[in-house]
C-alpha cells in the first residue's frame, strides 16, 4: 500500500543546524533508539514481568504493538494478557521526551516487573570500573552520564519511582550499561506506574578530545556586508555568506567541533587577496587522529588537490594531510558529502543550502606529539576554509570506541534510496495522448487560433492583445529546447493537441540554433528542412491557441554566419554583447528567421501575431559571476573589452585600474560601466527588431545578476528571470541535487520566489522564461502549485516550465516514442511536476488565486543601484508575504526595506522586523500567510495550503493534516503519505462547493523504474521507463452546498479516460471517499453526471 506500511520506522528529529542532531526512533516492533552525534545511546528498550527466580512472565515478545501518530507525538500500544503499555516519544527543540504508561494485572507468580533501556558499552567504556553492577546513579530528578560523542541529561522528574544507572559490563549475560525502572510489584494488585525521561544532550566534554582554538589563527569572520569590497568576512560575497552559523560547540559524526571567528579563509583564484596560508595553530600534544571543520568555495576538479594541512611534530618533522576536491572537501553549495569526508553541518544562507564537512586523519605516529597545524592553499580556484579541529589524544578511548568513530565516520546512508514497491506505473501524454472532453481535457481555457485576437501588447504592467478589450492575460507555457523545435512532422499535430489539453497557451523555442544540425547551415543560411519543421510546429501550436515566444541570441553557430573559424565559438555569445561582427552576425540570423515566410501560416514571423514574444539575448549580461570575465571571454575579445573598459574610464576621469575579474562582484564603477554596455547593446537591438517589424514586445536578458541589469532593461517591454529549485550539479561523471523542499523550508525562505520578484518593474510584465523543480528532487510535487499559486498571488504575467524536452535526450521529441522516461529538465512525462499541469493551469489562468492587496515598492537610486544593494538578496520570503514591485528612481531612499540591516542581523530577525514593518499579524515564526488568506504554509507542520474558492491545494506533510489546525476550507485529507500534494479544481467555473465537475490530483514522488540514484548521486537517471508515481492512499471529503449527488471515477493518467468507479458515500454536508493504490492513478474525476 502506499501507505508505505507507516515505513513502521518514524523518526523524530529534534530542532538543531547540525547535521547530527538528536533523535529518537521507534522500529515496527515499538523499540525506542535513541541517537546522538551518531551514536547510538539507547539501543531499544524492554519491560518484563518476573517470578522471584526472575524469570520472565511476560514481556516483549509476548504483547501486540500498535504505532499511531498524534500531533507531534509517536505512540506505541503494548497489549498482552497481563501488560498494557502505551510509549508516547515526543520531540522538542532540544531533545526528546519518551513516557511509559505501564499497566500490568495481579498474577499470583509474579514478584519483580522492570523497564530498562539498554546502553551499548563503549558509549560509556571511558568509565572507570568501580566494582558495583546496580544503582551506580539513582534518581527521581536527573541523571548525568558522559556519552561517547555527547553528555546527556536525563530528566526522569515526574516518574512515579526511581529510576537506576547500572554498569552491567562485568555481567556475562549483558556486558553493557543499562537505565532501569522499577516499581514495586503486587501479585494481589499488580502495578500501575509511569517513567519519565527527557533526553537532553551536548557536544561530549570528555578530555579524550582537543579543542584546536582555529580563531587564533583566523582572518575572516562569518559574515559579510558587502559584496566585493574587499573587507567584512568569509568569502567577500555579501548575504552569500555563513551568518546563518551560530559559533560554538556541536557534535558531527561523534566528534565535538568549537567553531569561534575569525575562521581560516585562504587564496583562491576567485579570491586573490586572501592569504595561501594561516599562521601555525598551536597543538602540543599526542594524539590519535586530527579532525577538520571545512569546506570551500567555488569548485575544482573532481581529485584536484586543493589545499593540505602541515602536521609538524615536537621533532621538527612534518606530515602533510592532502585535501583533495570530491575527497576530502566540496563547495559549501553542493552539500554533498565528499568520498573521504561527510557532511557536518547543513544550514541556508542568503543564496541557497550550504554545508560544512568533516573529514579525519589517522596520526601515522601517535606517540610523538603534535607541535602545530596549518592550512595551506593550493591556489586552485578553490577557496578552501577551515573553521575548526579537534584531536583525540592517544589512549585516551579504548580500542572499541576507536573502531566506534571510525564506524559513525564510515556510515554513508543512502538518502536518496526509495521503495518503489507500492508505487505504480504512470505514463503522463506527450503526444496526442488525452482523449478530447475527459477531465484531463482543459484546452478550453485557449481561443483557436492563436492570434485570433491581434498581437500581444503591454498596459498597466501586464499583456493585453491589442483586439481583446484591454483585458489582461495570462499565460501557462513550457520551453521546447535544442532539437525541441524540430518534431518530426507527423509527431507535430498531436504533440501540439496534448500541450493544449494540458493547459498551455504558449511555448518558448530556445537553443534552436546551436546544433550543426539545425537550423544554421554550413555556409551560414537557413537550413530548409530544419526551418520546415519548426515552421509546421509553429502553424500547428497555433491552431491550438498555444503562442509561440522566439528567442535570438541564445548560443548560435556564430562562425557559420560569420563565415570564417573562430577562437572559440562557446564564448561568442558574451562577445556578441560588444563585439561588431558577432552582433552584425546576430543580426543576420534575426533577419533571416523573422522575416521569413511561414508557408503554413502565409504570414512571416515578425507580422504573425501568434508569435507573441521576443527575447534578444538568453542568461547573458557582462555583469554574470559565473567563472568570471577571463573564462567565459577568449582572446581577441577579451582585449577589446578591455579596451572599451579603459576608455570608459577615462572618458568620466576615473583612476585607471585592470579589467575586473568579474563586473557583477566588482566596485561600484565597474558594474555601472557593464550596465551601461548592456543598455547599449539591448537598445540597439530592440531598435532593430522594431525596424525589421517584430510587433511583439520585446524583453532583454533573462537574468538579473546586478540591480544594473535592470537599469540596463528599462527601455524593454518586459522583465524575465530564471529559476530552477534543487538544479542538478557535476560531480564527476555524474549529477547531484540536494533535496531539499521549499514547504519544509524556514519561513524566511520562498524558494525560487525572490528571484522572478527582483525583476518585476514597476509598469512592465513580468515573465519567468525558465523555472523548475528538478528530477529527482522527492519534494517536487510542491513545485507546480507553489509556483502557479504565487505568480498568480504576484499578478506575474507568464511563468514558463522548463521544459518539455531540451535536456539530456537534445531535446529529441520523438526519443519519448521508446524511452518515455523523465531526465533532468526533459519533465513532459513526470508525474510529479507536469502531470499537475492542468490544476494549475486553471488555478493561475483563471485567476482563482486572488491577487496580493499588501503592495511592496522597493525603490533603488543610483548609489543603491551602482552599489548592487539587492533587498531581495536579504530579504528573500517578502514576495510570499507581500506584492513586490521595483521602481528605479532619481534619490536613494534609506527608509525600510531599503535600509541596511544592523550588523549581524539574523534571518529570523529580519524576518520578524519585515512583518512588523508590513503590519502582518497573520504571518509568524511558524506561519507564512499571505495577506488575501489563500496561501498559507505553517511551518512547523510541514504543509502548504492553497485555499480558494475553485481550486483548494495541500502540499507537504500530508499525514500532518488529519490533526492539523489549519485546513483546507472545502477539501479534507486524511492520508498516511509522508509527503505529497492533494489537489483538486472545478472544471466548470464554479466553486468546488457547488462544482458539477471536478479534477483530483494525488501524487508524491516519482522516479523512472531503470533510475540508479545514490545518496543523491545520480549513476543514471533511467530512459526506457516505466515512469513509476507514488499514489496518494486515503479518504477524502469534499463539502457541498448544492445538495446534488456526486460519482467519483478513477482516470487513466495517459488518457483522462475513466477505468474505475470510486465508491462516494454522500454525507450531511458533502461526500467522502477513499484513494487506493489498486486504482492504478494520480487522477480522478468526480461528477454529479
């Protein structure tokens, strides 16, 4: 079932930064575990009823266990003949709270009844042996112990007896340690008693382990004010820094790190300035092994040494510890643990999700003491950054609790593994597909042709077609990318007839010009048949209502149209912003192509008014941070804008100075210098489109690195940004993702929102012609609705999903015919992000989503703008909170949100100050909600909530919702589904209460059935299929208002067909039935047919 069997293992984890926080676990048989800094402290625990020989009644074994969930709470029922027992594990901020309620019948044979926990022995070996097995503590109020990895408290107040710390080493039938209750037993009465114990722990202050003050030798704190200035702390990147960290001491994989400031932060070649080498850390000791807090930023080589570590001993002599990319550390963005090293600490910055790791070195000689350490720079591009160590002195842990750190090191647990037994197979229409008029049919939303209504124009910061009555419109749109715009012409008609059932009115055509074998020829025309193809696509999306949006500039074959070699086509792109013949060669291919008679169409593309947007240049901008200027630039070019950039200078009598590494983290004149080259060439080239007679507005780059970058697009006709949610990244060969979830997120955080925000301008549309959540994060369900729910929220005017197919198969539409299965981007056939499509396309076509009433207008002066002093970069979760507009004015303004924050503002901080400066009293640390009501995400139980009228969404922890506070106002569900999303829309227009058709969509994850993924290392993300989806289990209701009867039908998910009719019971208020993995679908239909 997908019930997933409850996994019978529910784990509790307690609140903490560290990637080795507290928890405990009930197994299937209602065992408790409890675990700390990886190490096991409680390895189950057992209650028996014994005779006065102590010989065992009844126990264990001999009751029936029952695990529910309450709240926050696990509950475990043991029922037997003679014992009843309920175990309530309950987490907290700072621990976890186990109770026993113990109720055992009189029995003539019993004598002794005891509840012990068992504590494996070389947790505590360190202990000396002092010759007493029982009662070496006995407490009604608190016992201490000194744990291997971490020193607990036990609080045992509120236990109707005592309860005993017993050494049970020298015992041959145990050999451990033990925590026992014991109350007193009557064979006439039995017994009834309660034992508390709350488990409380820190790092182990046990003198086997070494502090190493690394502060000492530190020259950079963990936060940063100002990008590029070349002061504040860690690695000069503004809020792209370890704020979030909170200096101290924790545990990670049994070891207790002290992390102070300032921490170690050495020369990379992104960083120059940075010292190669620290001061030498004085040690002064023998130990075992040396452990090291690290990491890095920006990437090497998978193996490349990237710095090392110099061990000189009390002789004189020295070790060097090797730190390798891939095998002892990794980018703090990639949160990936290393082959050799494992990942001490996961925490989010301004930016994204950043890690810490921890890597050990075995002393070769552990007898001669260590003098000092220090780190050293390789001097790669890598940044490497050491925050804190820690030796283990020589004999100071026995032999066994060696081999346990080595063994809490080596534990690798494969996060990423799912079970895909109770899962089913879930093919999701790429072509024809849908059969016309079922319920997965919402091509209704789109008027045929598209065009019908004239070419699309702009009014009060929104599109409107020019013979459509002012109203504004919205559009639903996917990208066709690479190969994408070539189907094959037979395949064409029904891939077209599929994307409008599923919602789409327009489709972006991108990279179409960067394959030899598209549309560029050889000697620098059109290729005929490559421009046939795309021409008939584009006739056919048309005949559908689905718009088409052409981008120019995004990576082209630029040495075909300019007609000779050369240096490095790759780097054309970003030349072309500047470069007279790259832009000549840009020209042309725009020329050639727009003005080019459509023969299926009889209009060229510049006067068909189905090709509704235009796009000059793709994620390019001289202000781009990505490698900087020296590798994404090649000679000649390189020294041409060096040129331009030394006339710059002198034309405004600035000092003379080197080309920056990168414009977009430079000073103040270097990014007003890049922006004013980009207005120039985005000006230029719009002027020309106009002149070549594109009717269509036209947008400038898609993404905004610099607050210049708007500066530069004010005269376009639209804004565009780009943002993708858990992108894969390169790991060798293979490809990696993090995981991570936006509802699971802090309320600080709004995943991919804050970047479409910083591009709304006050007065212009606003498109996102690129975003996803990527295969095959296990929380993308949320995706969808997320994003469809707060564009919508935003009023933006055009999020665009990438993509149908463009990634990782060329974008080759007709690879789906026998390898349907999903790949990173490539996401027309997954479950779990497009097979929600159609609900969403109603929620934000429809405008169901009320739009935000709370308005926030940031407004930047020249100063603020030069200086790249980006609120959205700090306050990120304001565009789930508030309407967010950007306006560019004369002054700066230094009132809120403009202001800077107080040094060492923390996210929560700004957080709580933002809602107050708003006036939100409805938002808090464990609720996000926005000021219309509709979207409301509580952060504490792990579920988002889209609640409106005509189309109600939850999303997250499903199973939090049977008990929840907050639910949905006309949709109610009761599922054991860890997480997931429940999404249900009329088709009819009308409230849900009143609907006479409705759409349900129910779905977790979803994986191809051939996929290898490994601790979130991708070995091979599976082609042939089956798509394999994980149902939603469960009853739903639904309340009515109408009285009318309704029937439910399961739907198969390749065609909206119905299958199987659900069994709807009919209440007072409305209707209820239940979702069961048999009915083989995400899909169902209900209908008062």
């Amino acid at each position: 079932m997908a019930f997933h069997r409850w996994q019978l293992v529910l784990v509790l984890a307690m609140a903490m930064a560290a990637a080795h926080a507290q928890t405990g676990a009930l197994s299937a048989s209602g065992h408790l575990t409890v675990t700390y800094g990886g190490a096991d402290v409680v390895a189950g625990d057992s209650y028996l009823l014994m005779d006065e020989a102590w010989k065992k009644i009844e126990g264990n074994p001999d009751t029936r266990c029952v695990l529910t969930r309450a709240a926050d709470q696990t509950i475990a029922t043991f029922t037997g003949p003679l014992i009843t027992m309920t175990k309530t594990v309950t987490p907290q901020t700072d621990g976890v709270d186990v109770v026993w309620d113990l109720a055992i019948k009189p029995d003539p044979r019993g004598r002794n009844v005891e509840l012990c926990l068992a504590i494996p022995a070389l947790v505590l070996e360190h202990l000396p042996v002092t010759g007493k097995t029982h009662d070496v503590q006995r407490s009604v109020d608190v016992i201490e112990l000194p744990c291997l990895g971490g020193d607990f408290r036990l609080d045992v107040s509120g236990s109707t007896h005592p309860w005993s710390f017993d050494d049970m080493r020298s015992v041959a039938w145990s050999k451990r340690f033990r925590l026992r209750f014991a109350p007193p037993y009557s064979n006439e009465e039995g017994v009834k008693a309660r034992a508390v114990m709350r488990f409380r722990a820190v790092p182990s202050a046990l003198p086997a382990f070494l502090p190493l003050a690394v502060a000492k030798v530190g020259n950079r704190a963990l936060t940063d004010r100002t990008a590029g200035d070349g002061q504040g702390g860690w690695t000069d990147q503004g809020s792209n820094d370890l704020a979030a960290f909170r200096p101290g001491t924790f545990p990670a994989q049994g070891i207790p790190f002290t992390v102070a400031e300032p921490v170690v932060v050495l020369r990379g070649t992104e960083r120059p300035g940075f010292p190669f080498e620290c001061a030498p850390l004085p040690v002064n000791a023998a130990v075992e092994r040396l452990c090291f807090l690290q990491t890095a930023a920006w990437s090497a080589d998978r193996g490349a040494p990237v710095a090392e570590y110099i061990v000189r001993y009390a002789d004189d002599s020295e070790a060097i510890v090797p730190v390798r990319y891939g095998t002892e550390i990794n980018d703090w963005w990639s949160v990936r643990a290393p082959s050799r090293a494992r990942v001490a600490w996961t925490g989010a910055n301004g930016e994204t999700e950043v890690a810490l790791y921890a890597m050990q070195w075995k002393n070769p000689r552990p007898d001669i003491p260590v003098a000092t350490v220090r780190m050293r720079s390789l001097q790669t591009a890598c940044v490497p950054i050491w925050l804190a160590g820690t030796g283990v002195r020589t004999g100071a842990l026995s032999v066994a609790q060696l081999a346990e750190l080595d063994r809490i090191f080596a534990t690798r647990p494969n996060r990423s593994k799912v079970s895909m037994e109770d899962w089913i197979p879930c093919p999701i229409a790429w072509n024809d597909g849908i059969k016309a008029g079922t319920a997965l049919d919402v091509s209704f939303l789109n008027h045929c042709p598209a065009g019908k209504f004239g070419f699309l124009d702009t009014k009060e910061g929104h599109f409107v077609f020019r013979k459509g009555g002012g109203q504004p419109v919205r559009i639903w749109a996917t990208n066709a990318a690479l190969h994408g715009p070539y189907p094959l012409k037979e395949d064409a008609p029904g891939i077209a007839r599929c994307l409008a059932r599923q919602g789409v009115n327009l489709v972006r055509i991108h990279l179409y010009a960067v394959y030899e074998n598209t549309l560029i020829a050889p000697d620098g025309t059109l290729d005929p048949t490559a421009l046939d193809k795309m021409e008939f696509f584009l006739y056919q999306l048309k005949q559908n209502g689905i718009y088409t949006y052409m981008d120019l500039n995004d990576g082209m074959l630029f040495e075909r149209l300019v007609g000779h070699k050369l240096p490095d086509n790759k780097k054309a792109k970003v030349a072309a912003i500047f470069n007279r013949e790259l832009i000549e060669a840009t020209k042309k291919l725009g020329r050639m192509l727009f003005t080019h008679e459509n023969p299926y169409t009889g209009s060229r593309m510049c006067d068909d008014p189905a090709i509704c947007l235009y796009e000059i240049t793709n994620e390019n901008s001289i202000t781009m941070d990505w490698g900087g200027l020296t590798s994404r630039l090649c000679e000649p070019w390189l020294t041409e804008l060096k040129i331009l950039w030394h006339a710059w200078l002198r034309e405004r009598d600035l000092p003379e100075r080197e080309l920056p590494r990168a414009f977009g983290t430079s000073d103040p004149d270097g990014r007003r210098f890049a922006a004013e080259l980009q207005k120039a060439h985005l000006d230029e080239m719009k002027e020309f489109l106009v002149e070549l007679g594109v009717k269509a507005p036209i947008c400038g780059t898609n993404i905004t690195f610099t607050l210049g970058d708007l500066w530069a697009s004010t005269n376009m006709d639209y804004t565009n940004d780009h943002a993708y949610w858990d992108h894969t990244s390169t790991l060798g060969k293979f490809r990696t993702y993090n995981n991570k979830s936006v509802v699971l997120s802090p309320p600080w955080h709004s995943g991919t929102l804050s970047s479409f925000a910083r591009a709304k301008l006050v007065g212009k549309p606003t498109v996102a012609s690129e975003w996803n959540y990527v295969y095959p994060n296990h929380h993308r369900c949320e995706g969808l609705p997320y994003t469809a729910a707060y564009s919508a929220y935003q009023d933006w005017d055009a999020p665009m999903f990438y993509c149908a197919t463009g990634s990782f198969n060329s974008g080759r539409w007709e690879g789906f015919h026998e390898n349907p299965g999903i790949l990173v981007h490539t996401q027309q056939t997954d479950p779990a992000t497009w097979g929600l499509s159609q609900i969403c396309a109603l929620l934000y076509r429809r405008r169901d989503v009320a739009i935000g009433r709370r308005r926030l207008v940031i407004r930047y002066g020249p100063e603020q703008i030069w200086q790249n002093r980006s609120v959205l970069g700090r306050l990120k979760f304001l565009p789930a909170v508030a309407r967010i507009e950007t306006e560019l004015v004369k002054g700066d303004i230094d009132a809120w949100p403009m202001a800077l924050p107080p040094e060492g503002q923390t996210e929560e901080e700004a957080y709580l100050e933002a809602l107050r400066q708003l006036g939100d009293t409805s938002s808090s640390l464990s609720r996000v909600v926005s000021d219309t009501g509709e979207l409301r995400r509580d952060v504490a139980e792990g579920v988002f909530l889209v609640d409106t009228p005509r189309t109600q969404i939850a999303c997250g922890k499903i199973n939090r919702l049977v008990d929840a506070a907050d639910t949905l106002s006309s949709l109610a569900v009761n599922s054991p589904i860890p997480f997931g999303t429940v999404a249900l829309s009329s088709l009819d227009g009308r409230a849900l209460v009143e609907s006479s058709r409705m759409l349900l969509v129910a779905v977790g994850n979803a994986r191809n059935a051939d996929a290898v993924i490994e601790d979130y290392v991708i070995k091979n993300m599976g082609r042939k299929g089956p798509v394999m989806a994980e149902p939603v289990e469960g009853s739903l209701t639904v309340r009515r208002t109408n009285g009318d009867a309704l029937r439910g039908f399961a739907l198969d998910t390749l065609t909206g067909e119905r299958k199987e009719e659900l069994q709807v019971s009919t209440l007072a208020d409305g209707v209820t039935f239940t979702l069961q993995r048999a009915h083989g679908t995400i899909y169902y239909e209900l209908t008062a047919e």
